[in-house]
C-alpha cells in the first residue's frame, strides 16, 4: 500500500509532466513486494491471494531518488521493523542469509520476532524507537552508489542483486528472503516495513560525487563521496503488498471451469 505522501507526489509529479515540465523528487522508499508463493513466482508483487499454510517470500528495495540526475544516489544504513497488519496471520521471519550484499556488515540484524501490533502473529522489530536492539538493522561498509567495488575492482553486489535505474535515481536491493506463512484467513492484511524514530536509523545521500579509481592492474574502483546527507527518518516513504482471500464466487468460477475442462477431455 503506498502512502498518502507518495501518492500525493506522484500524482504532482504526473501532473507536471503533462504539463511538459520535468521533474525529480528527491525521496527514499523503501519497497516490500511478494516474489514468489509456494516456490512460484507471484504475478503481482503487490497484491496476493493466500490460503492457508502458503508460504511467501518478500523481497526488500529502496528507491533513493535525487534532484539532479547527472549525479548518483546513494544509501548506507537502514533500521525499523516489518509488520503484518490485518486479518490474514502468519509469523514473519528473517534470517542473516535473507539480506543482500553489501548490506551486511557489522550492526546488521534480522530483528526480534515478536507481535507488534497485538493481532496474534509475529512481527520483526521493536516499538521501542529510542533503543536500537531488537530492530532489523542494515547497513554497507561504506557508502553504496549505482556503481560501488571493494578496492580492488570486484563488485560489492549480490550476483543477480544489484541495483538498477529508475526515474531520477537508483533502486538497490537491501533483503532477497523475508517470509510468512499463512496460519489463517480473515480480512485483507497488509505486510509493510515500518521506520525507527530516533536514533538516526537511516542513512542516504543524494547527488553524490563518483569516484573512480584505476588500479593500474586493469582494474577500476568505484566509491562515492559528498552529496546532500539525509538522517531524517520521518522523510522515508513506504510501499507494502496487500495479501487477500480469493471471492467464494471467483473459487466457484474456477471450479465449474475446472470441471468443464475435465468433461471436454472425457469425450
């Protein structure tokens, strides 16, 4: 679900380039989507119908988006929590191996499973903004850019995992493997990170200097320096995935349809 913010900056934003004016928000969202059910791929990472003892995993990105796009956009640490919120229950679970590189060094943690939000289930995080222990917390080494190496060259990124442009920015792949399993249906449940208030849980920059290093061995080093510095977690935007029950009507279309395939293959 995005937030009334982002939509309201959306919907200015498609206002103005209609109006031929270009522009460039300069944000961080972080981004839940669904990536498969049961092992298979969903088909809108966004929106998902479960059952009972579906197993789904969810893949974590952030969105930094800056003002100028001749310049990289960058992030390096982030801290809240991942709760599910609404009728469906399932424990949500994150281990060490479920985040991407390079977003794993010291300080990085999968968080406490505990009930946030007091609806029967299992949460990941804290409510307790002030103290950092208990948090998912993640974070680079170093600053990380579209482009970012260790010192000799190689890439900093998971293989498959790297980041990718989008309007205005990049988009960086923090978690590969948060996951729930459906314990039982109700209403329609919303699966959302959740940012730390205080205690400077986040860390990006926007409109960074690239800088390239030749290590004269036909290699090359990417980092990043300077730019405009963001702690300022009440800034960070949010987008999660709604998880619903199919319509009894939509199972008994797809029963009757069932059946009638059967009826043809019999003849």
């Amino acid at each position: 679900m995005i937030s009334p913010r982002l939509s309201r900056a959306l919907l200015g934003s498609a206002a103005l380039i209609g109006l031929g004016v270009s522009t460039a928000n300069a944000t961080l969202l972080i981004d839940v989507r669904a990536s498969t059910r049961n092992g298979v791929s969903v088909a809108d990472p966004k929106n998902v119908a479960v059952a009972v003892g579906d197993t789904l995993v969810f893949r974590v990105f952030a969105d930094v988006t800056g003002t100028n796009d001749a310049r990289p956009d960058c992030i390096q640490d982030l801290s809240g929590s991942f709760l599910s919120t609404g009728g469906i229950k399932g424990n949500l679970a994150l281990s060490f191996s479920g985040f991407a590189q390079p977003f794993t060094a010291n300080a990085t943690s999968a968080g406490q499973q505990t009930d946030l939000d007091g609806d029967g289930d299992l949460d990941l995080g804290s409510n307790n903004d002030p103290v950092a222990a208990g948090y998912v917390a993640l974070r680079s080494n170093r600053m990380t850019g579209p482009r970012s190496t260790n010192p000799d060259g190689s890439t900093v990124f998971s293989p498959g995992a790297g980041p990718s442009a989008i309007a205005h920015g990049t988009e960086y792949r923090l978690i590969s493997t948060l996951s729930m399993v459906v314990s039982s249906t109700g209403s329609s449940t919303v699966v959302n990170f959740r940012r730390r208030l205080g205690g400077s849980p986040v860390f990006w920059v926007e409109d960074a200097t690239e800088v390239v290093t030749d290590n004269g061995n036909g290699t090359t080093a990417y980092s990043y320096i300077e730019g405009t510095q963001f702690t300022d977690e009440s800034s960070v935007l949010t987008s999660g995935v709604t998880l619903s029950v199919p319509e009894p009507a939509t199972i008994g279309l797809a029963s009757i349809a069932g059946l009638g395939l059967l009826a043809r293959r019999r003849h």
